[in-house]
C-alpha cells in the first residue's frame, strides 16, 4: 500500500512532536487536548523551553 505510506510519512512528525510534549511536560496523553486550552500552562511552557532553557545553555 504505497498511498498508505505517503500519508503515515507526512502524519509521523507531528504525531511525534505531540507525543513528546505530552512525555516532556508529564501531561497524559488523554488530557492533551486541556493542556492545550490552559493558557497558563502554555506561556510557562513556551517561556522555559524557549526563553529559560537558552538562556542557561
């Protein structure tokens, strides 16, 4: 099933970037979705990985 292949392939990044969010921030993967509506959550996300995390590397 070629087809198949072509859209697991396209599908397998951002599978994987939601599965290592939900592993790196220990949220479960059935409470993603509300992880993704606090916006609390998110901006002390964003800060650390993007701003914090730099900064000290």
């Amino acid at each position: 099933m070629p087809a198949a292949g072509s859209v697991l392939e396209h599908l397998l990044w951002p599978v994987l970037g939601l599965m290592l969010y939900a592993t790196f921030t220990l949220v479960p993967l059935n409470h993603l979705r509300d992880a993704f509506r606090d916006g609390r959550f998110l901006a002390a996300a964003v800060l650390g990985n993007f701003v914090l995390i730099p900064i000290l590397a």
